[in-house]
C-alpha cells in the first residue's frame, strides 16, 4: 500500500502520455503532426484519413527507463480507411520490474508485477480534402499494488490538416477519466499537444508543444532525413520537467521501409531517468 500512494503522488498513468513508438520517441516525442503510421491512435489519429497510406498496422516493444530497473512497453496498433473515413485499433501496456509482496499477517506472497494497460477504438472522418477529424473511446486499466486496481474510461480528440508543403495538427488525449484506487480518487493525465511539420524533399522538421495537467509544459522537435526511399535518420530534443511529466531528453533513430515494410529504431540519451531507453517497431502497411 506504501507502493500504491508513492504511485498516486506522482503522475497517473505515465504510459498515457510518453512516446508509444520509435519513430515518435527518436523525433523528440513528436508525433501530432506526423504523417500517420501503425500507432497513429496513439498520436493524432486524424492525420491517418488524409494519409497516403490506406492501411497501416504494426506493433513496437520499449525497454522504458532502464535505471534502476526497466519497465517493459508494448504498443500495438492497426487502421483501415476507407473514402473520406477511417477506422484504429490499438492497445498498449507497461509492466514495471515485480516486487515481493507481503500480507498484512506478515506472510510472503507470490510477487506482484505494477502495471498499466490501454486499449482505443477510434473513427476519423476527412469534411474536405487535407482537412479531418477524430474522435476515439479509451478503456484504461491500473495495478500499482495487490489492493489498489482500478479501470476507468476516457476519450481522445483530434484535428489535422495536411498539404504538399507541411502538416499540421491539434489533439487532445484522455479527456473526462478518472480512476478509484479504494478510497481514493485520481484524475487521468489530460494532454493537450499541437505541432506542424514542414516538408522539403528529402527533409523534414516537425515542432510540438503540450500541455499536460498536472506537469505544465512539455515540447519537442525533431529533423528526419530520407537520403534515399528506403532509409530515414532521425533526431529529436524533448524539453519537460524534471519531476513529472516526460523529464528531458535527447534521441535518435533510423527507419527502414521497403514494399510496405517498415522497421524503426529509436535510442534515448541525455536524461539521468530515461536515458538509455530503446525502442524498435515493425510495421506494414500500403
């Protein structure tokens, strides 16, 4: 139980707003404005209406944070559009390194693993060419300890734009949640982001800023470089509070797609809590 409210001081629920994926984690946590790809409900799923793709689906895996002990991340996630529509799945989750737990009698009891898991449906509708919107239901679920479990419910928003030039989007994530730990009652991390991206040939830079209750500001920016089709070299810079939210921290990354098939890498560094993070997602999408 000591556990359980060291957990409820800080941010509910970090899975809900750290990068879900290795292209959004290598461009600086980024990921409203960019072009939609398998985990784009995790980002801004309108882009995927009025992406050049028509399908997308892939699942990634994050070795989060590995000082002292690394949380393991998965994300997974898949969409389907359809003329001016789109349809996504996507479910994610965090498993904390299991402690041994003990009864109040004093015995020993089997180990117990934290975690934290999310699964989304969501619809995008596209009013007009380059213009969309979505909307999207979240079920979220929390186990800090063997006696504080809770399961709320929650929902995302998201607008975008989209030209030959640049990208631009708004979105807001986790809106009207909460969750019941016993007696006590914690509101879910409402996010806030809104970014652009500009496209030149071969580059691209991408800019975003969020707000996040309870943290304040965050923000980030992130350069991608495609010298040829297949290859993409990534970097980014995340800036947020050192004690809660996403703290600091650099990143880089590369990604590689060929006929459909795409592979993504993202490395984290310059951070005391995350840095050394890795994440990699396979992806495939037409």
């Amino acid at each position: 139980m000591l556990l359980a409210a060291q957990g409820l001081s800080a941010q509910t629920m970090p899975l809900l707003y750290a990068p879900a994926d290795a292209r959004s984690a290598s461009l600086g946590g980024t990921g409203v404005a960019l072009e939609a790809d398998a985990w784009a409900m995790e980002n801004n799923f309108a882009q995927a209406v009025i992406s050049t793709r028509h399908f997308s689906i892939g699942a990634a895996y994050d070795r989060w944070a590995p000082q002292p002990a690394a949380d393991n991340r998965f994300a997974a996630g898949g969409w389907y559009s359809y003329n001016r529509f789109a349809f996504g799945l996507s479910a994610k989750g965090s498993f904390a390194p299991a402690y041994e737990a003990v009864s109040p009698g004093g015995a020993t009891l089997d180990p117990f693993q934290p975690s934290d898991l999310s699964a989304a449906l969501g619809l995008a509708w596209s009013p007009m060419p380059g213009f969309a919107l979505s909307a999207a239901a979240r079920l979220v679920s929390s186990s800090l300890a063997l006696e504080a479990r809770a399961t709320g419910v929650c929902a995302d928003l998201g607008l975008a734009y989209s030209s030959t030039l640049f990208r631009v989007g708004l979105s807001v994530a986790n809106l009207g949640g909460r969750l019941r730990f016993g007696n006590t009652e914690a509101p879910l991390p409402t996010r806030i982001r809104g970014g652009g991206t500009l496209l030149l040939n071969c580059l691209s830079f991408t800019v975003e800023a969020d707000y996040l209750s309870g943290a304040g500001l965050m923000a980030g920016t992130g350069i991608e470089f495609r010298p040829v089709s297949i290859l993409a070299l990534r970097a980014g810079y995340h800036y947020g509070p050192a004690d809660k939210g996403v703290p600091s921290f650099g990143s880089c990354g590369l990604g590689l797609l060929y006929k459909g098939l795409g592979l993504d890498v993202a490395f984290l560094f310059a951070s005391p809590t995350i840095g050394g993070s890795l994440c990699a997602g396979l992806s495939y999408s037409f």
